[in-house]
C-alpha cells in the first residue's frame, strides 16, 4: 500500500512538471513573439 502511494505522488509529480514544462514554453513562445513585434 505504502509503495502503490508513492508510485501515485511520482506520477502526480511527472504529470506537474509536464504541466509546468508546456506552461513554460508557452511563454517563451509570447515573449519572442511580442520581441518580433517589437523588433
């Protein structure tokens, strides 16, 4: 039982970081954009 929670709180986390990740890029994406336009 301990271990099948712990499995559970690393595929929580992997999904997180996922989540972060595209979050993360998704701005990345605005800010060159918005520097193109300002360019």
């Amino acid at each position: 039982m301990i271990f099948f929670t712990g499995m559970r709180i690393a595929y929580i986390k992997k999904r997180i970081v996922k989540i972060h990740l595209l979050y993360f890029s998704e701005i990345i994406k605005a800010v060159n954009e918005e520097r193109r336009f300002y360019l």
